[in-house]
C-alpha cells in the first residue's frame, strides 16, 4: 500500500466501548466479532460491532478464536438488511500485543480490517488496526480515528439531512 492508500477507519466512542468491554468481559479467553459498516475507497466507517461467540474448543480460547461461516452469513445478512457492508473483524490478545500473530495472518483475508484489542490482566491497554496484504505477505497498520458520540450523531442528522 502506498500512503495515497492506507486505510483509515472512524470508530464511535460507544462502537470501541462495546469492543473494549467484549475483550475485558471475555478475558482470559480471546473474544472476537464482526464489523458492519460502510466503504469509501480508503475511508472506511464502522456503525456497528456484532460480538460473536467464540467457537474454538474451550482449551484453546486462551489464543484462538473462531468466527463460524453461518456468523459470517447472518453478519453479511444484517448488514444488507440495514444497507452496511461487513468492513472486517475484530479479536482481542488476552495478556499479548495488539499485532496479527503468524496463526492470525493464516487465517486473514486481504481487504477487511482487523482490529485486535490487547487485554492484560482483564483490562484492555490497546486496540490497533490492521489489513492484511493482497499478497498475505504481511499487514499494513490502519489508521484509527475515534468519533465521540456528539460527532456520530451530528454525522447522523447531516446524513438524514442529504437523503
């Protein structure tokens, strides 16, 4: 990606609370979920985080997680329904850094965002975006800029406004 490109992503205060408090509630399993919302070129907006259970065996929750294809289906079903796209995914580290890990990279796929919330000791330290490469070789860090709830719902009321 050249820097014209980098994506960058608007997450609502109340969006990360949800994800921060699914990776603190979770702890000391991995949580994960499905995001839902809309794309422009770079420009990626998320208005919704579905939390999805974690489907790996419970031994292994500690460092894995699994989003099941009948998830994947009704997220991509929601989403039409209320004219969003799904935008990625999001998973937390229980007491491990906000990056993909290799077993992370395996299991990406190009395009969607990834946002990995770090939880240590129960509590989320970090939450850092990422989108996996076209050629998987790595992943390109994501810009995010959180939007304060006064700020989402002044974009709501202009958005209203334009339809």
């Amino acid at each position: 990606m050249t820097a014209v490109e980098t994506v960058f992503l608007v997450l609502p205060e109340d969006v990360h609370t949800a994800i921060v408090g699914h990776g603190e509630a979770s702890y000391p399993d991995e949580c994960c979920g499905i995001l839902l919302g809309a794309a422009d070129g770079a420009a990626r907006r998320v208005e919704r985080a579905l939390p999805i259970e974690n489907r790996w065996e419970a031994a292994e929750r500690g460092n894995r997680f699994l989003i099941g294809p009948e998830d994947v289906l009704r997220a991509e079903r929601t989403a039409r329904r209320e004219g969003l796209d799904v935008l990625g995914f999001y998973h937390s580290h229980p007491d491990d850094v906000a990056r993909p890990s290799g077993f992370d990279r395996d299991h990406a796929w190009p395009w969607y965002t990834y946002l990995i919330a770090s939880v240590r000791a129960g509590r989320c330290v970090d939450l850092a975006g990422w989108e996996l490469r076209a050629d998987r070789s790595g992943y390109d860090a994501v810009r995010i800029r959180q939007e304060r709830a006064v700020d989402r719902a002044a974009a709501a009321e202009l958005r209203e406004g334009i339809r």
